[in-house]
C-alpha cells in the first residue's frame, strides 16, 4: 500500500547542529578567556596551553587507533576538553602537569567509559582533582612573574580586603582562564546566542549561590563582597562552561534548574565553610554524580500514567 508509513528508531526530531559545530563554538567562545590569560601570565601559560591540548587530542587518537576503534579527534571535543583543563591550571605549574592531566582526563575519565557520551563527569574538572590531589603543592601555587601571593578568593576567606574591579577585568593571581570575568561572559554571550547552552544551569547556579551567601556569608547583601564572590575563582568559567556540558548534566527541565541549585549551594558551602576558598570543580563533580537520581525523580510521566482518575 502507498500509504503505508515506516517508523525509524529514535530520535525522531534532529537538529541540524551536529557535535563537530558544536564543539567548534565552545572552543570559538572559550578563546577571549584563553586570549586573556595568555596575555595575563605570559608564554608559561601558552606553552602550557599548547602542551595540554595536545596531549588530550594525541591520547584520544592514539587510545581509538590501538583499539581499533573509529577515530573522532575530529569532533573537537578533546580540543575542548584540553582546553578547559588547560585554563584551570596555574600558569606556574610544569609542562608535563599539563600532560598527566590530559592523559587522564580523556583515557580514564572519558574513554574507558566508553567515550564521548558515556563519561559519567566532566573530564576536564574529574583531571583537575586527580592533579590537586596528587600534586596539590603545584596546584595551588599561583606565582609567577606577573603576581605573587594569594589568590584574591583567598584573600577575601582571611577577611582581606581585594580589588572587584581588578577581579572583573583580570588583573589578579589564579588560573589561566578563571581571572577575567569579562572575556569568560563574552564566550557565555556567544554560546547563548547561538543557542549552544541557555541560562537554567548557569542563571540557577549563580542565583541560588548568591542567595546562599547573603544568608550564611555573615555580611548579608555586601555588594563588593557578593560581586567578588562571583568575579572569584572559577565561579564563572564553571558555570557556563562544565556545568552545562550536555554529556553530565541532566536532561530534564526541571533537572538543570535543580542542578544548578545544587552546585550554588554546594559551591557556597565549600568557600563559606571548607578549608579552601574554592569549590566549583569538587561542586560540579558532586553534581554529575546526581545526574541520574536528578533525572529520576524530574522526569515527566508519560501521558496516561500515574495521573489521578477523574
């Protein structure tokens, strides 16, 4: 019969928009951070940048070329990958940091669980605490030629006054791609424009993280103290950069705002009340770990079941 009609497998709605383009964007959007902190720490930080995001791209080739499998370097997302955790490193910190990490996160966090799309947290965040707990002495140091001394995160935690504005534009100590927090919300802008992420994670972080330190930080609505707050640490890169990867966050409406209350809440613990003034990457991990039970229980029922009888 003419008319008969075939069902495919599912999904059945596609978006033009395929991995390799999206991948592309996140790297395009990630660059005015990348940029600035090159320019804010100088050649370690590039070196340090080139030699990460090589090792990640030549770890996944090498991994899918001796087993045989199909190779997808081209899909940008070890470039990504190597990048992110490339600007979460201090520019201070040796070349092969960059390759320890880079060899982790992609053949333990990524592809031995079978990878893109099977890891069950973000590699780049899961390669950064391995190297704080492995080399956390290298980790946490933050001199070099342009600044010394404490981050200003650290600062603010033993009650020390900082510079907002400073923070705001990047002129301060801290990882590559963490300090300026105008060139990581002009890759956000992009990512939102051209329809990459939106703002239930990110806007859900930020709030619920602001709310948590107006209530327990002890100086109510400080607004020097909550802007430095945000303009601190990885905060930002955070939010709109891993805590919005598609792969470990969950996939329910009602998930992403859920999840991004969590990680507020999880980050504002961390600096309000742990012995170090960050949080971010030990939040999102936590976070990704409650993916599945955060979709479980925001899961819409299926039409016709559960609903009361009339």
């Amino acid at each position: 019969m003419s008319d008969l009609r075939n069902v495919s497998s599912n999904p059945h709605i596609r978006s033009k928009m395929t991995t390799s383009n999206i991948m592309l964007l996140v790297v395009i959007a990630l660059l005015p951070a990348t940029c600035f902190g090159i320019y804010n720490f100088g050649i370690d930080a590039l070196i340090l940048v080139l030699v990460t995001v090589a090792s990640t791209v030549l770890t996944e080739y090498l991994y899918e070329k001796l087993m045989h499998k199909k190779i997808t370097v081209g899909d940008f997302s070890a470039v990504v990958t190597g990048l992110l955790l490339a600007l979460n490193l201090p520019s201070s910190a040796p070349w092969w940091i960059g390759v320890v990490g880079g060899v982790f996160a992609i053949l333990v966090v990524k592809m031995l669980f079978g990878g893109l799309g099977q890891n069950f947290m973000n590699p780049a965040l899961g390669a950064r605490c391995f190297l704080l707990i492995s080399f956390t002495s290298i980790m946490t140091n933050f001199d070099c030629d342009t600044y010394s001394g404490a981050t200003p995160l650290a600062a603010l935690k033993s009650g020390e006054s900082v510079n907002v504005m400073d923070m705001i534009i990047g002129r301060t100590a801290g990882t590559i791609g963490e300090t300026s927090m105008i060139a990581i919300v002009t890759g956000a802008c992009i990512l939102i424009l051209t329809g990459v992420i939106d703002l239930k994670i990110p806007g859900a972080y930020i709030v619920s993280f602001v709310i948590f330190i107006v209530l327990f930080g002890g100086r109510g609505f400080d607004s020097a103290y909550i802007s430095a707050q945000l303009a601190g640490g990885g905060l930002m890169l955070g939010a709109f950069f891993m805590a919005t990867d598609y792969v470990t966050r969950p996939i329910t409406k009602n998930g992403q705002y859920l999840f991004g209350i969590f990680l507020g809440i999880m980050t504002g613990i961390f600096r309000l009340f742990g012995p170090s003034a960050e949080g971010v990457s030990y939040a999102i991990i936590l976070g990704n770990l409650l993916v599945p039970l955060i979709e479980k229980i925001t899961l819409p029922k299926a039409f016709g079941k559960g609903g009361e009888r009339a």
